[in-house]
C-alpha cells in the first residue's frame, strides 16, 4: 500500500458487483488526480484500493492549500473599451468589476487583431480541505458504473447504497455530508467475522487496523494470497491449479479477506467433456478447476471463499455443483440427440443481422468465399471438400443446449460433438479454430482447413459490416473488425500464403449490398491494419509505405518485399544503391508531372556517353533475370544482382545531364530510365523511401 499518506477517503458501500470495481477504480484515481491539478494542489502520488463493501483512496504528499499563481487576464478591445471621449465603456468597468481588479492594473497590448487590454491577477490561495467536498461529490456523481440505484429517502445514485464516509486529511476529519451521510473517522469491519464501526486515529494505521478487523483492503495483495492459496490446495489435492486470470481478477473482487475451500464432486461426472465442467464451475459459480499432469481434469475444485473453510462451507458449495453438473448432463444428453449435420438446416430459423439475413445465409457466403479463395491456392479437391464441410458445421453448435447455456463454448463444444459424430478430424478442428484469435495472444489457425474457414469467416463479417453501413470509426470498433482484419493479415503471413485480396473481394462483392463499391475501402481497411502489423515486426515506416504504396494486396508478399528491403538496406552498397533508384524515380517523376502523355522512345544510336551505354547494357542483359527473381519472390537474387549494377548507376549520374537541353537527347535519357523503372513499379515505390 502507500505510504506515508496524508490524505485518506473511504466510501463505505453494500456489496458492488465485481466487473464495476477494477474500471472505477481507474476512473476515481483519475478524477482525483485531473481535480487536484486544475485546482493547483499538489501531492506526490495518488492510489485507489478496493473491496466489495469499500473504496479507499490515499494520497501521499497532498498540499495543505493551493499554489499561489498569477494569471494573465485578456479584455476587451482598447476601441471597445473606450468611448470617443476616452472614459471607460460599460465592457471595461465589467471586466474590472467581473475579474475583482483595479482599473489602474490594466494595460494594453498590440495583438494580432488589434489593440487589446490585459490585466494581471494573483489567484487566491485556498485552504485544501475546503476545496476537499467539491471534489469528493464529484467522485460520487461522475465515476461511470454501468448501472445506479437510489436507496431509501436519497437523491444521490450509487451501485450500492452508500453507508458511510471515512475522511481525514493530516490524521483530522474532514466535514462531508451528502444527503444526511456524513463523514466520520470511522471504517467498518470484516461485515461478518467483525461487523463493527472502528475508529481511524491516523492514516498511517489504517490498512494494518483493517487486517485486524479481517479486511485486506489492497487488491494487489488480496489477489496475492489467492493466487498462492490456490496453488497450494491443488499441490495439497495432488494436481495442477487450471490457470485462469480472469477469474482471478473476478473473485479478486468477490471477498475481502479470501480462503480456499477444497471440495469434490462425484467422479461419474467426469465422463462429460471437460471444457463443459469447467464452463459450469467458472461461470456460474466462480470455482476453480484442478487438472492432473496431463491436463485432464480431475474431481477436485477449489472455493475461494470470505469466510474460513468448514465442513458445512464445504457440503454447500458441492451440493451446489452436483445440482449444476446433473443440469449439464442433461443439456449434453439433449445434444446428442442429433449430429451437428442434422442442425445445418435449422440455422436459417437464426438471424444474424436483419439486412444480411440468417446464419445460414452467412454460411453460403462463407462457402463462396472459401471458393474463391481456393481458386487462388488451387487446393486439392479433397481439401476444398473438408473447407466446404466444414464451413456448413462451424456454426451448428449455436443450435445446441450448451451453447446456449454457455456461449464462451461455441466452436469448442462444436469441435468435441463433431469428433463424437465420426467427422473428418481438420473438419472439427476447423469449427472451433476459425473464430481465432479471440484475444490478444491466442495462437492463430495452421492447417489448411481452419485456416481457410478462419479467412471466410473474418472476410465475410468485415463485407457484411461495411455494406449495411457498420464500418468503425474513432476509436468505436463494436464489432471488432480491426482485430479481424489483423488476423486475416497475420494469417496469411505466418501461414505464408499468396491470396490477392482486391481480385478476392471483387470476387465476393456481388454476395453484398453496394459490394462493388466497397473493394477498395476494405483494402484500404485492411492495409491499414497491415502497417501496424509490419512495423511490430521492426520495419520501419518508409519500407512499409514503399511497398504498400504500390496498390498490391497481397499482403504476404508485401511483407516480403518490406522485409527484404529492411535486411538488405544494412548492406551500405545497397542502401546506396536504393537512393540511386530513387534519383531515376525523382527526375522521371517530375517530369511525368508536367508531361504526363509524352510519349518516350528509347533509341541506343542517341547514346553519347560510355556511361550510357553501360546502364542500358547492364539492366537489358539482366531484363529477364529481373522480371523472373521479380516474379519469383526472389528478393535476395534480385538485391544482388542491383547491388551489382551500383558502380553503374553511379558513374552515369556523376557523369551524365540527364535534362539535357538538346529534347532528343533528354528524352531519350528519360526513356532509358523508365525502362529501368518498369521492372520496380510494382514492386515498391521508390519515391517513399527516406535517405539515411
């Protein structure tokens, strides 16, 4: 906790529900923090603890009144603050009177606009515990909660109802009161192991006080303890703790001095799936899962409880899971009553968006799609015919009990009834692992029919979105599209594959409302997700645009066009060799500015400098090698074939006036370097690339 604290607040509430805690705990340190700057107070460090029943922010260093300063007041014009015998208008004598300041302090100034008069001000000092109340109604009223209630005969909302106020500022009581709850040096115990008003006589023993009364009031250690409690009755139970930090951070904020009850449940529910147990004790009544050394999951699961483990703790918490798993064998009973195929034509009875139609429309254009795609990769057809199965099964687990029970197992709960059905094992794998990654983290898709079934299904969700005008905008993703398309990006990098995304989606466009309309915006979309991507992987800006720039959408192949530059451009020679390029690129450019359809003809008989005939020699004698390398993704053989041809380029710019005045010459000068440049245009856009 902090120490040192002069400045102590606790709200004393009913039990807040455990999602609102940790984002109202970033909201108060920050309402705390912007109030005390604009009130120039100062302090040294500001932290916000939280329990179910409290609220508790300390502050280290908190001023005793607020800094004195001087500011500089702007008024009115000198022609509006004037009249045309010189006497003071009704718009002076009310910035004098407005501001509490003299008519002799003020003076004028030549601005922009004009004369205007300023004025200097020495802002008042104010004591901190009088401007304390204004900002602790604020905490009250402007920290977002999902939801507030009133309570009893108050105006004021809360989550819960408020039952008291703990404030001291230098170890004495600050007078607060909102309707009628006022402010004491009181704090409240454990609220059933010591359910007492305790009296605070200093800060500095507050948190220790706390502890006495059964209250850990810092979460980083609340979560501590748990932590280790629980891997210490899994070791003790002869397993393994089943990791899980969200639930860590729910349960965090569930108790206020945490226990760990062991409990076990009748072995015979063992033989339901796994992922099913787990989803009833997680989510439902928040326990933890022990697993043996091999993963599997064992009878044993741990409560973290606000009371000490006994016996009838214990026989409550396993009555209760026996009533939940016995509902959840039913739920699997009832499932497997039909196979997942059997359910591919209830999804038309499914909307999954009014103007897009049913699941199983999206289904049909997520087959297409696949289609398309495996025009491009020319997969075998007994692959296609898996991407196809699978496609039509990957969202018939929504029409199962335990879906809709849970619907964290949608996919994964799919995969394990598609097993159990006798299908193809890339087919169930592919009907939980398309809807990855889902977080930050989880390991993309890598067999060919996830993969594929993954890409349909993100391709279809960002099209359908677009067309019925959900296209993200600011900072508002509610769809998560961004993240999609950095999956389809990160798909086809990590799983190296060729997929010309424009010629895909004009391909699909006419399965969507204005779909024509939309292919470059969804490019672009995408593009711009491939940036971030690219330069996470340490390329910098002007590689990535170069490549990007160049209106290719094969994101792959970009990549390792970006990715070449950025390890060949530590070779001096080919750095130096890429400003050459970017010389020819500049001249022609600028010329192509002015003379857009002139045409160029190149004629070797007007070359007059060995230099010339050099240049042209060695990139026409190479003209093949370069298309093929080009057309070969073979980038490390074409940068050593240009690094070859630096000396060249070289000696032709230290020698050769490419404007010369004589046109003929000059263009045919040009003419030579756009048939250089021909081989390069689609290959990145030299104009982009910085020198260093």
């Amino acid at each position: 906790m902090l120490t040192n604290a002069n400045f102590l607040l606790e709200l004393g509430t009913e039990e807040v529900p455990a999602g609102y805690i940790p984002p109202a705990i970033e909201a108060m340190k920050k309402v705390f923090v912007d109030s005390l700057t604009a009130s120039r107070i100062g302090f040294n460090g500001i932290e916000v603890y939280a329990t179910p029943r409290r609220t508790a922010v300390l502050i280290d260093g908190l001023a005793g009144s607020q800094r004195e300063e001087e500011v500089e007041l702007k008024g009115p014009s000198v022609k509006a603050a004037y009249d045309a015998e010189g006497k003071p208008t009704k718009a002076l004598e009310g910035f004098v009177r407005g501001n509490g300041i003299r008519a002799e302090d003020v003076f004028q100034r030549e601005s922009e606009k004009g004369a205007y008069l300023f004025a200097k001000k020495k802002l008042d000092a104010k004591k901190t515990e009088d401007l304390l109340p204004e900002i602790i109604s604020q905490i009250v009223s402007s920290v977002p909660y999902p939801k507030r209630m009133q309570w009893s005969d108050k105006s004021v909302t809360f989550p819960r109802p408020i039952r008291y106020f703990l404030i001291l500022f230098n170890d004495k009581l600050v007078p607060f009161d909102i309707d009628g709850i006022a402010s004491s040096n009181k704090t409240r115990g454990h609220y059933i192991q010591h359910n007492r008003m305790v009296d605070v006589d200093s800060i500095k023993q507050y948190g220790d006080l706390l502890k006495k009364n059964g209250v850990i009031v810092d979460q980083e250690e609340r979560r501590g303890i748990i932590r280790k409690e629980l891997d210490a009755a899994a070791r003790k139970a002869g397993g393994e703790l089943l990791e899980d930090e969200a639930l860590l951070e729910t349960v965090t904020y569930l108790v206020e001095n945490p226990e760990v009850c062991t409990c076990t449940f009748d072995r015979e529910f063992l033989k339901l799936p796994d992922i099913v147990l787990i989803a009833e004790m997680r989510e439902h009544q928040k326990y933890f899962s022990v697993v043996d050394k091999r993963g599997r999951l064992t009878d044993t699961f741990l409560v973290v409880s606000n009371n000490p483990p006994t016996a009838n703790v214990r026989a409550g918490n396993e009555r209760v899971i026996t009533a939940r798993f016995n509902d959840a064998r039913f739920f699997y009973d009832e499932d497997r009553k039909a196979k997942l195929a059997d359910r591919v034509e209830s999804l038309k009875t499914v909307m999954f968006h009014k103007e897009l139609g049913s699941i199983f429309d999206k289904s049909q254009r997520m087959v297409a799609i696949a289609g398309i795609i495996n025009e491009q990769l020319a997969l075998e057809t007994g692959l296609m015919k898996k991407i196809e199965r699978a496609v039509w099964l990957s969202k018939t687990d929504l029409m199962t009990a335990v879906v809709f029970e849970f619907p964290s197992l949608q996919g994964k709960i799919g995969r394990i009834y598609a097993g159990e059905d006798g299908e193809d094992a890339e087919v169930a794998e592919a009907i939980e692992d398309h809807y990855k990654p889902r977080f930050s983290g989880e390991p993309l898709p890598s067999g060919m029919v996830s993969i594929v079934v993954s890409l349909a299904e993100k391709i279809d969700n960002i099209f359908g979105s677009f067309s019925v005008g959900n296209i993200p905008k600011g900072s508002a993703d509610p769809y998560a599209l961004r993240r999609q398309a950095n999956a389809i990006v990160e798909l086809l990098i990590k799983n190296e594959i060729n997929l010309d995304m424009k010629r895909l989606l004009s391909a699909a466009a006419k399965n969507y409302r204005g779909g024509e309309g939309l292919v470059d915006k969804i490019v672009e979309f995408i593009a711009v997700r491939a940036k971030t991507i690219f330069s996470e992987s340490g390329l910098s800006y002007d590689e990535i645009d170069a490549c990007l720039s160049t209106g290719m959408s094969d994101f792959l192949e970009l990549f390792r066009r970006a990715k070449s530059i950025s390890d060949f451009r530590k070779n001096e020679k080919f750095s130096q060799m890429l400003l050459g390029f970017k010389r020819m690129n500049n001249i022609v450019s600028a010329f192509r500015k002015e003379n857009r359809d002139r045409a160029l003809s190149l004629d070797p008989s007007l070359f007059r400098c060995e230099e010339e005939k050099e240049l042209h020699g060695f990139f026409d004698s190479r003209a093949d090698a370069i298309d093929r390398f080009i057309a070969a993704s073979n980038y490390i053989e074409l940068f050593g074939l240009l690094i070859e041809g630096k000396p060249i380029i070289d000696a032709f710019f230290d020698t050769v006036l490419v404007m010369d005045k004589d046109t003929a010459l000059r263009d045919n000068r040009l003419a030579l370097l756009e048939s250089i440049l021909k081989h390069f245009t689609s290959l990145m856009d030299f104009s982009k690339i910085e020198d260093r």
